[in-house]
DNA sequence: CTATAAAAAGACAAAAAAGGTCCTTTAGGT
DNA sequence: ACCTAAAGGACCTTTTTTGTCTTTTTATAG
C-alpha cells in the first residue's frame, strides 16, 4: 500500500543525475539515462514533466539539453514527486469539495488529512542537494 | 499518488459496521453490505481478509454471520488497512534485504523510512471505536 | 537555406493491478 | 437429508502502469 511507482523513483534518479552536474552544464536524456539506469524513451516523459513545472530548463537542437532550473539546496523531494505523480492524496475525500459526500462528518477524513500533512512536512524538508551526497562548501 | 485503494475504504466501512453492532451480535455478508454500500461479493472477500489475521469471528450455516473478534477500541486503523492492503510500504527498498541493491549507501532510503514510520504512528494511533463515533459509557 | 541535432507531443501497446463476479466446496444447523 | 452461510478459487473487465514509436517543433552549424 501507499507505494511509490517507478515514475516516482525514476523521476529521483533523473534529478539526482542533474543535481550532481556542474552548475549550467546540459545533460542529454540518453546521458542521465544510461547512467542512472532509466529506459530513455520513458525518462524523456519524466524530464518533459519537469519542464512543465518549472524544475528544469530544456534547450532543443544542437547543444540542447537539460539543467536544473534552481540549485539543488531549493528543490525539494516532494516537488519532484509530485511533479510526476500529482499530488499526494491518501485518500479521495482530500481532493477538494464533493469528492466524498460525507467529507464533514466523516471521522475517518481528518485521519487521512493528518496522514498527508505528515507526508508532505517530510518530503518538503529534504532537498535533493541532501540526497546528492554533495557537501556544499561553506 | 499513495492512494487507498477502494478495497482499503471498503474495508474501513465494513469493520465500523461491525464495531457499531451490539456485541456479540452476528452479521451476515448481505447485511453489511447493503448497509454500508459495497458490492456483497466484493466485500465477502475482504471479510475473508478479516478472518484471516483474526480481526473477526466468522461463523458458517444456519444463524452464522460475522462478528468482530475483539472490541473495538482494541482495533486500529492501521491493523484494517494492512489486513487487506497489505504492510505500509511508500518505496520496495523498505520489503526488506536485497529488494534494492544499493539501500545501505541511498540517501533516499531513510526519508522514505520514516515516512513509514509516520503513517504507521498515525494509523496505530487511531482504533476503530473513535471511528465509529461511539462514545463509550463511562 | 538546408542539413543536423535534440526535445516536445501524441498515438500506440503490453503487462500488471484494481475491482468485481460466479461457481463449487466445506462446515453448521434443523 | 436438507437448508444456510461462509470459504475458496476460477474467471472477467476496466484502469493504471510502464513503456515504445513516430512525427513535429525548435535550435544550431555550415
Ligand atoms: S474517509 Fe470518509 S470522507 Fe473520506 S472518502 Fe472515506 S467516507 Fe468519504
Ligand atoms: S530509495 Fe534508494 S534504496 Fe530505496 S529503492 Fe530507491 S534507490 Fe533503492
């Protein structure tokens, strides 16, 4: 139950890859592909989500590439997770109005609202320059 | 992403049925069913599920049914979740040695550690009585 | 301005999981 | 013996996951 797809664990692969370049450097999808050891068709989808939320910059045509958009230390885990996945929700009636009829008398709803708070406060409070294992200088 | 599934829900609606029964009273698949709107053969499974790791009593032929095999401030939330979803595992490194290659030295790996331990503290915190909105005779 | 390079977009498809149904068997009562 | 109700298992449909492939767009180099 509540388990992460290979999208997700893909997606952190992916960025990893791109946190541990040089600042500015462009990376090729079949590059971060084969070294993170993502199918490249499907890294490509993952890197074009990315794009659409603002994480990394694309360039196409020769010397194209990928780069982060923010240095690692203000990108978080959630941030990439979500960016594949959609937003963390444990349970439908945490969508928004109407998903469950009985949302407000529900008592089983505000259990499964703590459970997404506690998920998000986690992932949200670490960043992907921590998961790289790069000790930024001081 | 990390949704309930609709049995886990099923699940939760099936056993508060239950928890608001007079106790010792038996209950048959139907009833439950109807009374809490899950398909009935749907359900029969997942009170299977129930008998299984020995949350409810069931009782074959004529005057039997299903009741549950503790009282309900003895079940948690977490127990009636895994009981048909299986353990709380938000990553396959957490199954145990050997899922992933690399989990002594992945940075990722102890994030998604704790966010099991989170979910599990907060599922092991709440038991079924509290849901069912019973207040208990002082 | 044309060839080349690389990402974007979108259609397609296999495999797995979710969500059920149905039928036969087993156990208990009358 | 006969009825009742759960257990077990085979089967099915739909949705989601996990990809692939082809075409299009955008950019650069010569
Ligand atoms: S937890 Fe309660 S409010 Fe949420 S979907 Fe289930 S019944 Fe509806
Ligand atoms: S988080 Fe790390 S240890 Fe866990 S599956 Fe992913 S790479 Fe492996």
């Amino acid at each position: 139950m509540m388990e992460l797809t290979r999208k997700g664990e893909y997606a952190i692969r992916g960025i990893l890859y791109l946190a541990r370049q040089p600042q500015g450097k462009l990376s090729l999808v079949g590059e971060i592909a084969a070294a993170s050891g993502v199918p490249k068709t499907f890294l490509a989808k993952i890197l074009q989500d990315f794009t659409k939320v603002g994480l990394v910059y694309s360039f196409r045509g020769t010397g194209g590439g990928f780069s982060l958009a923010r240095t690692p230390d203000r990108i978080t885990l959630r941030e990439v997770v979500e960016a594949v996945e959609g937003p963390i929700l444990p349970n439908r009636c945490l969508i928004g109005a109407g998903s469950c009829e009985n949302d407000s008398s529900c008592l089983v709803h505000p259990v499964w609202k703590r459970v997404r708070d506690e998920i998000v406060t986690i992932l949200d409070g670490v960043t992907i320059e921590e998961l790289a294992g790069e000790d930024h200088p001081t």
